[in-house]
C-alpha cells in the first residue's frame, strides 16, 4: 500500500498555513491545565483546630477536575479513650437531620452515614450499633466501616453476612482506595457522573478523615468517584470508602453548625440539609478557637499587621506605645462547662507589655506578653454557662501589645 507523505506547512496555501501557525501559537502560549495534585495543594485552604486531635480544613478551589469545588475535610488523629467514632440512628425506620442526631448525641462533629430507601426510610445495607445488628447486608451494598470493642476503625470490601467482630458498623458503596490505589472499575451507574459526595477515610498510621464535596451547582460542580478517590489519596488516605451523596451530603460540627452547602434546597449555602436514617459521629473535646480576625480594637487605628513564625492563623497585629490598647472577642458557648482559657501573643521586638485578661463570667488575671510569645500560654480554668461571653485583653503600662488569638479548650 502506498503511503502519501503529508504536505509541509510551506507546500500549504498561504491562508491555511497561517491559520495553522497562529494555532500553534496560540496553543504554545495557553497555560497548561493544573493536576489534581497541583490545583489542591495550591488552594487556600482554612485551616482550625475544632477539638483535641480534631482539625476542620476547608477549600473552595476555582477550577479542580476543570471545574469549581468546594471541599470540607475534617482530619482526627486515631481513636483512644478521649477520640471515638460512633454511628448514630433512630430506634425505628425514619429520617433525621445530621445535625440534630449529632447534637442530641452530644457529638463534636458528624456526617450523613449510608444509603437508605427514601419512601420506606430503611437503611440500606449493614447497620450495627451497640453491638445489635439492626440491619443486614445486601448484595449491591459491597463495603463497610466498622469500630470493635476497642474503639478501633476499620474500612473492609463485605460480602453478605454481618461483621460478627465489630461493635458498630456501617455497609455503604463503594470502597473508593484501597492500599493507596484508586479501585477504578466501580460498576456503578451513577459513578462516572459528578455528584455530591459524603466519604471517610483512613491513614496507614489511623488517622481518621470525613471529606465532603459539594455540587449540584455553579459554584460547585461535584465528583465522580474516581475524582474523590484522587482527592481521598491527596489527602493522605491509604483506604477510603463512599457514603451517601447527593442531596444528603452533610458535615456538621458543633459550635458552628452545618459547614457544608448541602444541596437539596438547590442553592449554594448551609440550610439545605436532607433528613438521613443515620450518621457516623465523632466524639472529643470541643475547642473554640479566635484569632485576631475576629477582635475589635481600641483605638481602632495605628496597629500594624505582622507575619510571625509561630502565629496562628500566620499574622497578627501589633501595637506599641501608652496608654490604652484593647482587643475584645465575643463568642457563644453551647452548653454549661468548664474550660481551659488560653491566649498566643506574637513574639515583640523591645519591651513587651503584660497583659491584663477579664472574661464576662468576672474572671480576671495578668500575663507577661513575653513569656506567651508565640505558643499557648495557659490562663485559667474558668466555668461558663450557656450563651454569649466577651474576653478582653488590655494593655497594661507601657510596651508593645500583640494580639493573635484565644482559645477555650473543654475540659
């Protein structure tokens, strides 16, 4: 068979050979698409400690999969005996809301857990709480999340049958990485669209991962599974399975609600919350944490921004001089406790003033500035009761004042 060579650009009519080169132009100059990888680790993400061992890391990333995602990922260190995970549901078929399952269970944070048959609200699969198999696996339901006596986590492939060994367990569809690999072949219709998705995930050292993405909009345009399981990886995963996703995708967290945008009210924001038949709880000590983003400040001119090492949040401000400097943070406390009161101040050249402290509650006290320069220098335990409290930092005599951010840990 005889092979035409292909004609060079010069042999080309005049006008086609520049449309070519124009194109070749203009393709050399446009910028090459981000990897997952890339587009992940340059987003900005915000990042708070939510808890002990519990981090809340949120990112809207404006093109991620060549589309707009935003992703909420909570990130807990390995169970023990102050860290569990739980599976929360009702005693009867029916559908709550995440959010208040989760609270009357006094959770610090929780997810929407797995499938359920909308019109009888029966879950969907393996569901055992408190050592009661409630629910049996079914045949399309392939995989599952479990904790033993121990408090340990586990995330399997199940077939039919029960998890005799595990005290808790939820069946969900499908494991999404395993051993560090994306599993690719998912034989699922509704894998290779973008949707909400709800997963948890584990490290090789345990550490526990909730990862919800959002969708169904234009600000956020969802994942297929393989896209979650690059996502899953990412972020550090070695095995991770889907939940629920769709419109039940939910994460909430106490002290500030469902963080997410849920998606059945089909708008962009946090009230479109889907009534579920159960969700995976996590349970640890609640922290609430400001910075001085959140402070109002007397006088309100002359503080400069710096950038310190060690800052939380990576800046803070700074004033030096006499006389009057006050930051003041309000906050909210849910519930009647008691709490560990701590504050960072940034690291001052010269003389660093000391810092006068009074909470709402009349607790009151007096710290070096130096000796909190740039770590959690404990105040006091203090006991609040429920409701709206202010925490007022002033300057006492004359020096520089740094103002970075408090902290209530609960004890």
């Amino acid at each position: 068979m005889r092979r035409t060579r292909p004609a060079s650009l010069s042999s080309l009519p005049r006008v086609v050979a520049a449309s070519v080169a124009l194109a070749a132009l203009l393709a050399a100059q446009k910028p090459a698409v981000a990897s997952p990888d890339e587009a992940l680790a340059e987003a900005s993400w915000q990042t708070e400690q939510v808890g002990v061992g519990v981090v809340l890391e949120r990112a809207h990333v404006a093109s991620l999969f060549d589309a707009p995602q935003n992703l909420c990922v909570l990130r807990a260190d390995a169970p023990s005996k102050s860290l569990r995970l739980g599976i929360a549901c009702l005693d009867d078929p029916g559908c709550e809301r995440t959010s208040s399952m989760a609270a009357r269970r006094g959770a610090l944070a929780a997810v929407n857990g797995g499938f359920f048959h909308v019109k009888t609200e029966v879950p969907v699969g393996l569901l055992i709480t408190d050592g009661v198999l409630r629910y049996e696996q079914t045949d399309k339901v392939t995989a599952a999340i479990g904790i033993d006596r121990r408090g340990d986590v586990h995330i399997e492939d199940r077939a039919p049958g029960g998890w005799p060994k595990m005290h808790e367990a939820r069946g969900s569809y499908p494991v999404v990485l395993r051993k560090g690999k994306p599993v690719e072949k998912q034989g699922w219709g509704a894998a290779d669209k973008r949707h909400p998705r709800t997963a948890v995930g584990l490290t090789k050292k345990g550490q526990l991962l909730f990862v919800t993405v959002d969708g169904r909009s234009k600000q956020a345009a969802g994942m297929t599974l393989l896209e979650l399981a690059l996502v899953m990886r990412w972020l550090g995963c070695d095995t991770a399975m889907n939940l629920d996703g769709g419109g039940s995708t939910t994460m909430w967290l106490r002290q500030h609600g469902v963080v997410n945008c849920p998606s059945d009210n089909q708008r962009f924001d946090h009230a479109g919350e889907r009534p579920v038949t159960d969700a995976l709880c996590l349970y640890a000590k609640m922290i609430l944490e400001q910075d001085e983003e959140r402070a109002t400040l007397t006088p309100p001119t002359g503080w400069d921004r710096a950038t310190a090492r060690r800052a939380v949040g990576g800046d803070c401000l700074l004033q030096d001089g006499e006389g009057d400097a006050v930051a003041r943070f309000t906050f909210t406390v849910d519930a009647a406790g008691t709490f560990e009161l701590a504050a960072c101040w940034p690291k001052v050249r010269g003389r660093a003033c000391d810092v006068e402290w009074s909470l709402s509650n009349d607790a009151r006290g007096v710290v070096s500035g130096r000796r909190a320069a740039e770590r959690w220098l404990r105040m006091e335990e203090v006991a609040l009761q429920p409701g709206d409290h202010e925490l007022v930092l002033r300057r006492k005599g004359a020096g520089a004042f740094g103002v970075d951010a408090f902290r209530l840990t609960e004890r």
